[in-house]
C-alpha cells in the first residue's frame, strides 16, 4: 500500500515484513528511528520477535551471530562507528557464513566527529565478505531488504549482506513508499532454511580454527560464494519484479547513457541529484549520462564496462576518501580496472564528506573537469579554512 | 540429573599434559549433560579442542571470537527461547577473555538476565599466547608481560574479584571451583545450567605450562590453593554468599615454592615481605569467606 512514510519508519516495515526471530541493535544516529520503531512493533505484538537491547554495537552484530547460527533469521541495523565497533565481528559472521542483513544508515567517520553523510562506513568494509547494496530513495532501500534477505538465504550463496542508505539523506526523509502486505512478503521470502545450525539432537563445531592447510580455501570458498552471489541477488531483483513491479535485477543502472560523452558514477541517494543534473545539462547540449552502482558487492565490472563502452570520460562520484591512494576514491580504482585498456578516462572526485551537500551546479561543473582530464583529487574544498 | 557416565568432551585432544583446562571440558559436559550448546571464546581450550577439522566437542561448539562468547550465548538463548527450544547454553572462556576483553558482552548479558551458564576457567593469565599478564593473575606472579627483575616482584595488582562484580549484576548463581575438586564442579555446573537467568562460575585451572610445575601435580597444586586460602570454593545465591569451603589452612609457602611463577620470591633468599603480603591476601580470604575451621 503506497503511504507517506519516513525512511526509517520503512526500513522498519521491510524488516517486520522478513519476520526476524531476533533483533538486536545498539541505537547510533541516524539510525535510531528504525529501532525504535522496531521495538515498539515488539511491544505491541506487531513483530513476534526476541528484541535484545545491548550495551554495544560488538554485542549487536554477537548476538545476531548466535541467533543466527541457532537457525534465526536475525535483523540489526546500524552507522559509521557503530559498524566500526563490530568491525571485528563483521569479519566473523561472513567467514562463519551466516546469512545476517544489516541496514546500514551510512554515515562519516570520526575524527572529527560528524552524524552526517558519506559512504565511509560501509566502503571501508568492502572487504569483509557481506555483500553491499545501496538504495537511492526510501522505495529501493527498502525494497533492497527483502531482496537482501532472499539472496542471502540461498544455500548456494550463504553471505551476510549491507542494505546501504545514506544517513539523514534517506533515513529522515518521508516520501510515497509502497509497503508490500505480509502475505506478498511471505510469498516472496519463505521461512529461513538454515543449511546447518546449533542443535543438541545433530552436534557440530562451528567457528573452528584453520592452519595454514585449510584457511587459503575457506577464503577462496567464500570468495566463490560472493561471486555466486552476483547472480542471485539479480535473480532474486527478477523475481521481485515480477511480483512488485519494480525491477532490481541489475546490479547498476543507466541513465542516459545511449550516446552520452561523460558518464557520472554515483551510489545512493546522489544518484538523483546527478539525474537532474544529467537533464540540465542535455538541455544545454551537453551529453552525460549516469551509471548507477547499486550492488557495489559483488563489484559489477562487466555490468560496468559495458555501460561505459565508447564513453571518453568517467567521473566517479566518491563520498568516501581512500587516503593515500592514487585516485583518492575507493570506487575509482575499480571502474578503472573494469575498463582497462579500452583508453577510457576515469577520475575519482571526493565530494560531499561529513554531509556537506552536492548540487547540481557541483555536478555540472565535474563533469567541466572531467572534459578537461582534472581529477583525481577532492572537489569544492573551502579553501578558506585551509 | 544428567548421566554423569557420558563423556561428551572427547580424547584425543592437543592439550599439554595434566591440563586444567581440559579436565574442566570435560567436568563440566559431565555436569551439563548432552543437551548443552557451547559457546567458545579463543584461547588455549579453543585452540585445543577444535583444530579444523577435527573437534572433540560431541555437543554443539560454536567459537565466534575472543570478547564476545557472552553476547553469542545471549543470540543462541534469544533463538531457543523464541522456538521453545531446551538446550542449555554455556559459555567457556578463560581468564583473559572473561576477566579482561570480554568484560563488555558480559556485563551485558548479566544485565539482560539471559538463560546462561558463563564459565571461566581461569589459569591466571594468557596462556594461548604465551603466558601473558591479564586482570585474574595474582599478586607477584611472574608472566612474560609482568615479569620478575631487578626492579619488579612479578604482578604488582591483585586478581580481580570478578565474582563480586558479575553478583552486583544480580545473578542468580555465582561459584567458584576447582578442577582438584571434580565432583564440586560438576555438582555447581549442574547447578549453575538448572538455574533461570545469568550464573557465573570461576574455575581454578592450573596450568602446568604456565606456572611452571609437573604436568603430574595439577590436581595437588589446585588442592595446594585452596588450602592456602589462596583460592576459595563458595556459592552465592540471589546475591547472599551461602557456602564456603572450609580448610585447616597451611602458610603460602609451600603453594608459592611449588611454582616456577613464583620463583623468584625465593631466590637467592625469601622476599618475606612480599611473601608476608601474599599471605595477606590469604588471610584476607580466610575472614571474608569464613573458611578457617576454628577447634573450640
């Protein structure tokens, strides 16, 4: 049913809707507003689910860690430090293959401390072995979550995965959202199957050390099991559109992009301030398009080399800072590699770190850059505070 | 009452000889019975017990990481509890992990008052990683992090008294017991599973290796402890210390020399006065838990 709701308050529904046995979350802001709506459908029996306050986000993602390795589907959310604080356990829950989804409402990193938008958090934990998706209004973020939980479950994937927004951008937001009834949830996402779990009557040892003889596999297995991923989370966008309507089933989007000579890279909630953008700019004749990234998790390479085929220039959109690093931009590298030797232009542009906003004029005066092969390099520093 | 025959914690294992820890696993499972989940932190009986991919636990084991066993065992409680599920569930840790980098998920979990059992089995310092210092070592022992030297008598802090911290928690049940006493430990792990909310019990495990003794003594040097007054076996119920063990207690000499940790208190002549402020503590023991067995 179509309501004006916050993103939040979404986030929430699409969690209810995947009937989690436990929910355990540590409140960090911006994300507040999901757990809290959370725990009061707990308190008014709207959700039949274990709701654990913690006293830390590491106790957070621990407890989602042994529900889920007891046969629960589990639901937690957080942001920037909290995801930090459980960093470790991140690691944990991918290598010990349990399929968590986890809203992340990205947000800055400390220091200096900052509540506001960027994609640090989670781009720090490409790494860890979740899978990451990003949602560009309160309708696809929300949706990515019973997407998420789908391909996450399926035995041949077994990954815990990021449902990534951006902080205040989405989070606070309220927009039309159409919240799926449960019985078209439950028709999509069926009750956890776990492949194996913690049980007296079938004991097994879970978490195990490896020497050196085993441990090179465990990580290649996993490795395999995110690139089975890719096709998973498509199938289950396919399936999804199929019921809903609203198709998810490629891991990026193009906008404009047929005859476009710059192409903008962008995640999340930019993307729509780079389409608009797009259109001014066709307006005044100038051709750009957009690649929107919305599965960063498996990278979509191919998906990207072929959208880029025959652009001259690629400015990549980084709401995070790879410090030290060539192109300053953790995305970058990696559109840059999916394009090797096709001699197309890729730059990285830092924009828009601890929530300050990104305009239109900003895109259009990259893509300015772009043109003249500047890049690599923050973009709309205040110089004055220097 | 569980059938104390079984043997769920299996040979076969890479502990050192005459390991305490290891004669705990396998206490304690007698205790706890076959419907028990585990919940490991890293440490020795980890690393011990289930080298991929072989394990000798024939119960349900699960290791996440080194601090938050406590917050994994509330998850598995969570999920039991919402399935109608009757396993017990019981942490295993040691004394670094317990005592020092798990105190967060623990405080945590005492707090929530989940359906737990917490071991430690604390062998008074960092044994996995080669006999380090942590907050359960006692006073003056030597460990490659508080060593003994020309400017140092080994530890220069008391153990924790965590027991008293986990009982200002409110949990229900809080023991101590040592694996020189195998049926008190298996009487208290019976205890501690068949008691709703939160226990705690701290096990005395000696650790040949890392207090430097024959791998032969470990259940005359846990026996050395207790009668020392070193180390004392009590309950606490609902907060009330309820029972103690008693002893005609011996000086702490003789405990002390036996150990290679403690050394240097005697060489090249006894340090009385540090060995005066062990006794100390010994002596303090005694009062706080009434242990001493008084002839009228």
């Amino acid at each position: 049913m179509m309501q004006i709701m916050e993103g939040s308050h979404a986030i929430a529904e699409a969690a209810r809707l995947c009937r989690p046995e436990v929910v355990s979350a540590y409140p960090i802001t911006p994300q507040t507003h999901i757990v809290e709506r959370l725990a009061d459908f707990v308190a008014d029996g709207d959700l039949n689910a274990e709701y654990i306050c913690v006293e830390s986000e590491l106790s957070a993602l621990s407890v989602c860690l042994g529900s889920s390795a007891a046969g629960s589907r589990v639901y937690s959310a957080t942001s920037s430090q909290g995801l930090m604080l459980m960093a470790e356990v991140v690691f944990n829950v991918a290598g010990m293959r349990q399929p968590i989804v986890m809203s992340i409402a990205n947000r800055a990193l400390g220091a200096p401390l900052s509540i506001w938008n960027d994609q640090q958090d989670s781009i720090s934990l490409r790494d860890a072995g979740w899978f990451q998706v990003y949602g560009e209004d309160v309708q696809e973020m929300t949706d990515l979550h019973f997407i998420a939980y789908r391909a996450a479950e399926q035995h041949n994937v077994l990954l815990p995965g990021f449902v990534c927004f951006d902080g205040f951008i989405l989070s606070h937001t309220y927009e039309p959202v159409d919240i799926p009834s449960q019985e078209e949830i439950d028709a999509y996402l069926p009750p956890y199957v776990p492949y194996n779990k913690l049980d007296a009557k079938a004991p097994l040892s879970m978490g195990m050390y490896a020497t050196p003889d085993y441990y090179h596999e465990f990580r290649y297995e996993l490795d395999e099991a995110m690139t089975r991923s890719a096709d998973v989370i498509s199938a289950a966008g396919k399936e999804f559109a199929e019921m809903f309507g609203r198709d998810y089933s490629g891991h990026i989007e193009n906008y404009r992009m047929d005859d476009a000579d710059v192409a903008f890279i962008a995640m999340g909630s930019l993307c729509g301030t780079v389409k608009d953008a797009i259109d001014e700019m066709r307006a005044d004749g100038i051709k750009a398009g957009l690649v929107k990234i919305r599965t960063y998790r498996p990278f979509p390479a191919k998906e990207i080399a072929q959208a880029l085929a025959g652009v001259p220039k690629v400015a990549v959109l980084e709401k995070n800072i790879s410090l030290g690093s060539a192109m300053k931009g953790a995305v970058g590298p990696e559109v840059k590699d999916a394009v090797t030797g096709t001699g197309i232009d890729v730059y990285s542009y830092v924009v828009g770190l601890g929530g300050r906003d990104i305009r239109k004029k900003d895109i259009r005066a990259i893509a300015a850059l772009a043109e003249k092969g500047v890049g690599n390099t923050f973009y709309g520093l205040r110089t004055e505070v220097l | 009452m569980v059938d104390k025959s079984l043997e769920l914690f299996d040979c076969g294992h890479r502990a050192c000889g005459g390991c305490g820890p290891a004669m705990l696993a396998r206490l304690m499972l007698k205790g706890a019975g076959e419907d028990t989940i585990v919940v490991a932190s890293t440490g020795c009986m980890e690393v011990f017990s289930t080298p991929y991919p072989e394990t000798a636990w024939k119960v349900p084991w699960i290791h996440s990481l080194f601090e938050n066993a406590a917050a994994v065992a509330s998850g598995i409680e969570a999920s039991l509890k919402h399935n109608n599920r009757t396993e017990k569930v019981i942490c295993i840790c040691g004394d670094g992990a317990t005592f020092d980098i798990g105190m967060l998920c623990i405080s945590g979990a005492f707090e929530r008052g989940h359906d737990i059992t917490y071991i430690c089995y604390d062998n008074e310092a960092y044994m996995n990683t080669g006999i380090q210092r942590s907050g359960a070592t006692p006073y003056d022992a030597s460990t490659t992090t508080s060593p003994a030297g020309r400017l140092s008598t080994g530890n220069n802090r008391p153990k924790k008294d965590l027991p008293q911290i986990l009982n200002a928690h409110g949990a229900s049940y809080v023991a101590t017991a040592s694996v020189a006493y195998p049926m008190d430990v298996m009487k208290k792990v019976e205890k501690a599973v068949n008691t709703p909310g939160a226990c705690y019990l701290q096990v005395h495990c000696p650790c040949s290796t890392g207090w430097g003794f024959d791998g032969s003594k470990t259940i005359e040097i846990g026996k050395q402890a207790i009668e020392s007054g070193l180390w004392v076996n009590y309950e606490m119920e609902n907060g009330e210390l309820v029972r103690a063990k008693k002893v005609r207690r011996v000086p702490v000499d003789d405990y002390l020399k036996a150990q290679k940790r403690f050394r240097h208190l005697f060489k090249p002549q006894p340090n009385t006065e540090e060995i005066a402020k062990i006794q100390a503590i010994a002596d303090a023991n005694a009062e706080k838990y009434g242990i001493d067995i008084k002839l009228d």
